[in-house]
C-alpha cells in the first residue's frame, strides 16, 4: 500500500489544504494527515478541534485519515510505513524553505521522498495565518474556509 503525510499546522485549514489532499488521494492508497503537536507557531486552535475542523472537511474522502504528531517527522512518517512525505507550494517564496526542510529530512531518512504539490491557482495566496488576521479583523473567510472552520473563527473573534 502506498501511504502518503500531508503533516502541518492546519491552523485552521483551508480551502488550499483541502485541494492538496484530495489530489494527494489521487496518487496514494492512503494519506494521513499529520497535525504538528509540537510547533512554535503558538495555534489559535488546539489540536482536538484542528483535527475536528479537518475530520469533518474530508468525511467524503474514503483513503484520508486524521492523526497528529509529536516529534520529528520523518521518525512518524517511517512510524507508519509512508513512502512520502506530502508538502504544498504556493508560491516560488515557500520553495526555499521547502526545499530545506525537504533535504534536512532526506539526510535524516533517505528512503522518505518529499512530494511538492501545488494548490489550485485560486488558493495559491491562502495560509493560515492570513485567513487569522482576516477574520480578526472581522474580514469575510467563508469563500476560503469549510463552513466549520468560518464559524470557529467567528465564535473565537466575537468574542
């Protein structure tokens, strides 16, 4: 079985993220979306209702599954006998990074492959982080955003 990790933050998840897993379902048996536990991104959600927020957004796709992660990745990708580790581009800006972490990673464990997805072209300007400040600042997300996450950041911004 060809196993594939989308890891990441997911906090919250877009409409992005969602486009990268469903092609990602395309080239693998089984993805496994792995939620960082342990970040220094400080999440505005924790870890229960970013996998919440994600397992109600893919209930449609049969071969996806959610779970989260502690530690180093390539240790939970060979953990679940994963081939690949699965990364969205944006744009050329995020290639850099990527690219790094990508190499960290092969020197780590040279039989995990670093796979880079693009997005759709609409959601190449989507992140988390700007989807935070826009609904901070009582901006619209609901184009760009399920609707659970869109009522999540309401509930948390209203406050």
């Amino acid at each position: 079985m060809k196993i594939g990790v989308y890891p990441g933050t997911f906090d919250p998840i877009t409409f992005g993220h969602l486009d990268i897993i469903v092609r990602s379902g395309k080239l693998f048996d089984k993805v496994i979306i792995a939620v960082a536990e342990d970040n220094t991104k400080n999440p505005i959600f924790n870890i229960e209702e970013r996998k919440q927020f994600i397992e109600h957004s893919i209930s449609d796709l049969k071969n996806v599954e959610v779970s989260s992660f502690k530690g180093l990745l390539v240790n939970y990708v060979s953990e679940k006998n994963a081939l690949s580790i699965i990364r969205g581009l944006r744009v050329l800006s995020d290639f850099e990074d990527e690219f790094k972490m990508a190499l960290m990673n092969r020197s780590l464990n040279d039989e995990i492959v670093t796979m880079f997805l693009m997005p759709h072209e609409k959601y190449t300007h989507l992140s988390s982080s700007i989807i935070r400040e826009v609904a901070r600042l009582q901006g619209d997300v609901s184009t760009l955003v399920p609707k659970i996450v869109r009522e999540a950041l309401e509930t948390k911004f209203n406050k």
